[in-house]
C-alpha cells in the first residue's frame, strides 16, 4: 500500500526541519558549551534565560520566574505543540576536565544544557519553515526540574502557559545507558512518580551509659530503615516498578550521648498510582508501629512530587515511524524509576518524552546522570534535536487525527 499524503507531507516536512537543524547545529554547540560553563541552580537561572532568549528568532515570553516561552506561528488557528528543555544545573562540583568545564560547585550534570541548545536550534529552524508548519511551535525552557518547588508546577500556577493552550507536550532527554543512535520511547509509564518523606522519631535522652534511664531513637529509626526495604517486596507487587531510597540520617551530637530525636529523609517512587498510595501508608505504619515499640514516638511529613509520567500511545506510534528518517532507531523497551516534573504537564495535554542514548557516542566516556564527570558529546545536541523534531511532528499529526475524529463523530443537524 502506497504512503497516505499525509505521511508523505510529514516525511518531507521532518526532512526540511532535519536539514534545518543541521544548519544551526554550529551555533547550537557554541551555545551549549556557553551554557555549560555557566550553570545557574534551581529558580536563578537568570543568566541562562537571557543567553537563551537571545538566540532565539522570536520574542519570549517570561513565565514561573525565570522561565521563558517562544511561540512559532503557523498559518491556521490550530493550537502549539509544546516542546520543553530545562534551564537549571546541580549543585555538583564538576570533574570532567572539559575546555568549558564550570566552577563554583553548579553543573549541568543531568543534559539540561544540550537540550536547552538542542530546542533553541529546532525553534530557529522551524522559524524559517513556518509558513509550512503543521502546528505552531512553542518552546518552554523551563526552570528548577531538578528541585522544589518544581517548575512545571509553577508553570502552570502561573496560568502563561495554560492560556497558550497547547495540544500538546513533548520533550527529549539524553540518556547514558541507552546506545548512541538509538531513542528509548514507549507508551505509558516510562518515569516514576517521586514523593519525598521525612521520619522523625521522638525519644528520650540519657547518658550512654545508661541507655535503660531513655529511649533511643537512632535504634528505633535505624529499625525502621531497615524494616521499611525489607517491607517493600511484601506491599508492592514485584512484577511493579516501585523503589524506596533512605539518603539521608541524622541524629546525635556525641559518640556516649543517646539523643532526644533522629530524623531520616528519603524519596519514594513508583510507576502506579495505587502502589504510589501503599508505599506512602507502608511509611507511616512502620514508622508508628516500631516507634511505639521502641517507647518512642514517630510521625512522617510527605511532600508530594510528581506524578508518574504516562506517554501518550498516539504520539509514540507516530514518532516511532517517524525516528529513522531522523537517522534514529528505537531502542528496546525502556522504562526507569527515575522521575522527571514534566509529568506535572500531563493535567494541560498529552505528554511524550523520549530518551536519547549517549552510550558508545565518540568521545564519551560513561557516566551516570548526575555523575560530576556526565559530559554528553557535543553531537548529542543534534541527536537531541532531531528526537525533539520527530517528537513535534508526531504530536502535531496525533493532534490533526485527534481533533478530525472530534468531528466526524458529531452527529449532523
């Protein structure tokens, strides 16, 4: 069977962005080693901002801070299709020894300034097809994803974007344990919702030579470490994606003093929204319960994060077809327990992220994101932003079919 004129139309309009892209892929590097030297942590990223507004071919909009959003026009009322990158660095003393390696303990450890330049190139490249585009673009670079409070939340707080009205938001993300060349991009769940908690146990303090005169809490909470892992594998499903991490224990001033309270502070993740709900009362239960038993008392403060993020299987097919004119394949199956607060987007419209793979690109030496010594390759800006084009286009497409079938189910006067 013949190719449909749509997908023709797709193919050609993805090449002309691919060529594109590859025309502004010199800036884009220049950019994206500027932008990597200059890290800027959660909610001051006002410099970043401005060195990304300033190579951008049309006018920003400032949203959530020191967010920034820049809307391509397209013939036709249709809405944007939103393309998002970060603008934030951790606060992570870099160690990768690059020509543009950044001081002063903040690094862009975890891709945001490839894909910041990335979408900076695809916006200037849509800019020069916009009389053919399918859509209007709209690029958000967003700030703090990488701490609280998120910045896709106060995105939409803020209501700059929700008044755009995008159908909807897609975004790319380098990965190093996918292969070079190869995108991982699935439907549903790909990242885990991310809620954090803090346990605090109450005891009562005594000299250590004397530990039946108190109650300790470093012995109740060290037990209910140890109880809530081990309980984990009897409340969640194995079959499930779902983990607990513990990263943080305090307690105690003095190697012979038993203290009064100890304090640990940890994240928990899942992929289900009901295994998101017992992991947060399996919390409070061994809290409550080995705290009592121990004589002390326990309480737990939940922040609630992100929720998981759910792929939309329309925009994923569509991609999918469309990565090896992208000179991009799929990768098998990927899913992580990672979180990412773009899933806040998903309340505005369907969401779709897709990961980049870094691993056997040349020059690049493997590092775990958030490593001090992650150095994605200068080509991964163009890997980047050629996911992200692919990515917009089938949005773009899965929007056309989406609002057609709208259509032709309303009945006829």
């Amino acid at each position: 069977m013949p190719p449909s004129t749509e997908a023709t139309d797709t193919a050609g309009l993805l090449g002309a962005l691919l060529d594109g892209i590859t025309r502004e892929l010199p800036r884009a590097v220049a950019l994206r080693r500027c932008l990597h030297a200059e890290p800027e942590l959660a909610h001051a990223e006002e410099h970043t901002a401005a060195s990304i507004a300033a190579e951008l071919p049309v006018p920003c909009q400032t949203a959530a801070g020191t967010g920034r959003l820049a809307l391509v026009a397209a013939n036709g009322a249709r809405p944007p299709v939103a393309v998002r990158a970060e603008l934030d660095g951790l606060p992570i003393e870099e160690r990768t020894g690059a020509t543009f390696t950044a001081h002063g303990g903040v690094m862009h450890a975890c891709g945001h300034d490839v894909h910041m330049a990335a979408l900076v190139a695809l916006t200037r490249a849509a800019h020069e097809l916009a009389e053919a585009l399918p859509a209007p673009l709209l690029a958000i670079f967003q700030p703090s994803e990488e701490a609280y409070p998120s910045g896709a939340d106060e995105l939409l707080r803020d209501g700059e974007l929700a008044a755009l009205a995008p159908a909807a938001i897609v975004a790319a993300h380098v990965h190093p344990e996918l292969p070079w060349g190869a995108v991982g991009l699935d439907i549903g769940a790909v990242n885990a919702s991310c809620d954090a908690v803090e346990i605090t146990v109450e005891g009562e303090p005594t000299h250590g030579a004397y530990p039946h005169r108190g109650r300790d809490p470093i012995l109740a909470l060290a037990q209910i470490v140890v109880a809530l892992h081990a309980e984990l594998g009897r409340r969640i499903d194995p079959l499930h994606a779902a983990s607990l991490t513990i990263g943080v224990l305090e307690g105690g001033s003095a190697e012979n003093v038993i203290p009064r309270c100890a304090v640990a502070r940890g994240a928990l993740r899942a992929h289900r929204a009901e295994d998101r709900q017992a992991l947060r009362e399996l919390v409070e239960q061994v809290t409550a319960g080995i705290a009592s038993a121990h004589g002390c008392r326990g309480s737990v403060k939940l922040v609630p994060g992100e929720p998981a993020l759910e792929n939309d299987a329309s925009i994923v097919t569509r991609a999918r077809e469309l990565l090896p004119t992208a000179g991009l394949t799929a990768a098998d199956t990927w899913r992580s327990c990672g979180s990412d607060d773009f899933a806040f987007f998903s309340v505005l419209a369907p969401l779709a992220m897709a990961f980049v793979g870094l691993d056997g690109a040349e020059g690049f030496v493997a590092r775990p994101l958030h490593h001090p010594e992650l150095l994605p390759p200068d080509a991964a800006v163009g890997a980047v932003a050629r996911a992200q084009a692919v990515l917009y286009l089938a949005a773009a497409q899965s929007s056309t079919d989406q609002t057609a079938s709208e259509r032709s189910s309303i009945p006829s006067a």
